[in-house]
C-alpha cells in the first residue's frame, strides 16, 4: 500500500477517536447561581464534559434540543424559543418563589464507532457484558443512536415546594427523593432512576462533586430493586448525579441505542453558592 493511500486511513482513524470522544461526553445544566431572590435573573449554561469538568458550551441546535421546561410550583413555561447559542438562557427572571426545576430533552442523534472504541466505552460505563459482546463481534463499525434528559434544581427565597420529586415520564429520568436544600451535612439522600417509567434495578449511577476551587469527586452506585440510591451530603458545591443506559436495538440505523440523563443541584449550609463559571472551576464565559 502506498504512501497516499494510508494518509486517508489514519485521518479516519483519528476521525473515530474525535467522534467518539465527542459523542461520550456529558451534557449538563449549570446555572449561575443555584440560590436566588425573586425577580432575580437567571442564567443558564448547557455544558459539555467528561467527569464534571467543561469541555465545550453546547448551543441548542448542537444539541438538538426539543423540549426546555421550567417547572415552578404549578406553572409551566416552555422555555425552547428563549434559548440561544452563546448561552442557552440569559436574563430569564425568576418570579415564583420556592424551588424552580428545569428540563431539556433532545432528539435522537446518531454516531458512528469502532468497535474496540465502542466497547472500551462501555466498560467505562460498568457493561462489562455488553462490552465482551461488541469485542466479540464481527463488526468493524458499530452505529449508535442516543437522547438526553437533563435537569436542574434551583431555590428562590426559600426551598419549598416538590419540584425536586417531579417525574416528567422521560425515557429515562433521575429523580430525587429528598429535597437536598434542606439537608444537612452527613445527612443522606435518596435518589431514584426510572427507565420507561419504572424503577430500573441494578443500574450505575455516578455522583460528581464539584467543590470550591474545580476539584471533583467521584463516587458509583447500584440502584436496588426500587431503583435507588442513598448519598451522603459530605461536601459543599455543585452535585450531578448521572447515568447512561445501553441496550442492542434491531432497528437498521443503529446497532445500540443509549438513554443519558444528569441531574445537577447545589448543597450548601449557607445558601451562598458562588458563580459556578468564576469560583467552580469552570470558566467566565462572559
């Protein structure tokens, strides 16, 4: 094989890596400050990274967003024709005191990978099953198709209110059982995964910490038979609990299908959170 012909095969190499990389990060929703007053403005980021830590700003026709919801108390704003590219929501203001929950969904998108890429892939995600699958294959190539589901929990004035326990009936949801605006240090906390609508059992599910000054900590769980977990509150900063679930699917575009949902909120024992982009770590996109 000559010269020109093996430049092509390394650029698509390098091609996969890139994509995969790309297409295996998180999406999450950081907003500026998780406390707020009423009448204050909102600003909201949709962030792109692997173990809580920024990679990229996601503008929403990046991300293919179809559904951005914000839930407070018992009103409903649909949110999807404020969003923009350089942030997705700026200077929205806040005017229903108690706890506010934010939702975005996206539509399916589809990727391409090889196969060992692939299964190192889920081996990071605990699939160790799947992943002897995908090796053991013939497939060069192995096609992916996936969606989003993504929330976050802020306060106005005060943390009453429900909305942290809101199931919205996504495909796969994280919700939370205890309000962690009342919780205190070493107090823990459940959390529950639904796929499909119903408890899903024997799932991992990762908790990030990110305290002040951007280190992260990182711990996995199992979700029991209810399709639980139980946190302990050891940290103040920024929490995400997250989880991607993997299945084979017989459809013709895509070989496996995979659900990806994140669930950011704050902890603090004194409500003074600090701008997350300045003093978390994650950069002053102003």
């Amino acid at each position: 094989m000559n010269k020109k012909r093996k430049i092509p095969l390394i650029l698509l190499i390098l091609a996969a890596a890139i994509g995969l990389a790309a297409t295996t990060h998180d999406y999450f929703l950081l907003p500026e400050n998780f406390f707020l007053h009423k009448g204050d403005k909102l600003n909201l980021h949709l962030v792109e990274g692997d173990l809580f830590i920024k990679q990229n700003e996601v503008g929403p026709q990046t991300a293919k967003i179809i559904s951005f919801v914000l839930y407070a108390g018992k009103k409903k704003t649909d949110l999807t024709s404020l969003a923009k590219d350089s942030i997705l929501l700026k200077d929205f203001p806040m005017e229903t005191s108690g706890q506010s929950l934010i939702s975005i969904t996206t539509g399916v998108d589809h990727s391409s990978y090889s196969r060992d890429n692939y299964a190192d892939f889920l081996t990071q995600l605990g699939n160790d099953k799947l992943a002897d699958k995908v090796k053991n294959g013939s497939q060069f190539r192995v096609k992916e198709k996936h969606a989003r589901y993504m929330k976050t929990l802020l306060s106005v004035d005060n943390h009453d209110g429900g909305d942290y326990e809101k199931v919205l009936g996504e495909a796969s949801e994280i919700v939370l059982k205890d309000n962690p605006y009342k919780k205190k240090y070493g107090d823990d906390m459940m959390a529950q995964l639904l796929f499909s609508g119903k408890p899903a059992k024997g799932e991992v599910v990762s908790l990030y910490i990110k305290s002040l000054g951007g280190n992260v900590y990182t711990q996995n769980y199992t979700t029991d038979d209810k399709g639980e977990i139980s946190i302990t509150m050891s940290r103040e900063g920024i929490y995400m609990l997250r989880s991607v679930h993997v299945e084979p699917t017989g459809d013709k575009d895509a070989d496996y299908v995979s659900w990806w949902t994140t669930y950011t909120f704050a902890f603090s024992s004194s409500d003074e959170v600090p701008n997350t982009y300045k003093e978390f770590g994650f950069g002053n996109m102003h």
